[in-house]
C-alpha cells in the first residue's frame, strides 16, 4: 500500500513538472515600453506599461498588442544577427526601449529605425510602436 501511495505521489509530481512554463504565474507577459520619437530629443519620451492575461496598462492598444505577442512570441525581440547585411534605409528617428518577459522569457530590446534590418525589428508586432511619426 505504502508503495502504491509513493508511486502516485511521484507520478503527481511528474504530471506537475509536465506543465508548460507559460501557465504558470511567473510567465504572463509583462512590459515596460519607452518610446522617443526623435532620438536627438530624448526627453519627449513617452513610457507606457503593458500586461496580458488579460490586457492591462497605460499602452494605447493593450489588447490588439497582446494578440501579437501571443502569436510571434518572445523572439519577436530578438537582435539583428552579426554579419547581417542590412539595406542602408533610414526610417526615422524614433528609437523604442522595450524590457520585461513575453510568454515566461526575459526581453530586453533597443528597437530603432536606422536601417532596413532595425526597421523590421520595429514592425514585428506591429501595434506595440507608432509606424513612424508621433502617435
């Protein structure tokens, strides 16, 4: 009997370790975005906050962000790989400080619009900055 209790104990547990970490507390998404829209200028810096499950904070478009999230993921933030030969386009000025977690992962980008590969990273999700010029 005493065995048949250990092992229902230990399968319990197993069950338990099995959940994916993006159901547990720890791994809603959360973030703090600062966003200047001319880099020369930093003190126009505008900072909004951004929680999901369900969509809360200061952002503008709270629930359309977190859909995005939702679907391209923490990578989303990920940088520009070395050796990467990006067009020389200048998008704007704008340059954006996103930090905190997406789906349980630590997140912390410098987005800008200095080339073509940063303007991609811009548009990845495309609600969480202005496309360009003030919002």
């Amino acid at each position: 009997m005493r065995v048949a209790v250990v092992i229902g104990a230990l399968a319990v547990l197993a069950l338990a370790s099995a959940v994916p970490a993006a159901t547990a507390p720890g791994a809603r998404t959360s973030l703090v975005i600062t966003y200047v829209e001319d880099s020369a200028r930093p003190a126009t810096a505008i900072r909004w906050t951004l929680r999901c499950d369900p969509p809360r904070g200061t952002h503008p478009r709270r629930s359309r962000v977190c859909r995005e999230l939702a679907r391209v993921g923490w990578r989303a933030f990920s940088p520009v790989p070395p050796g990467t030969a990006c067009a020389e386009l200048f998008g704007g000025p704008q340059v954006a400080l996103v930090r905190g977690r997406v789906g349980g992962h630590a997140v912390w980008a410098r987005l800008s619009r200095a080339d073509g590969c940063q303007i991609e990273r811009w548009s990845k999700v495309p609600s969480l900055l202005p496309a360009g010029g003030p919002t």
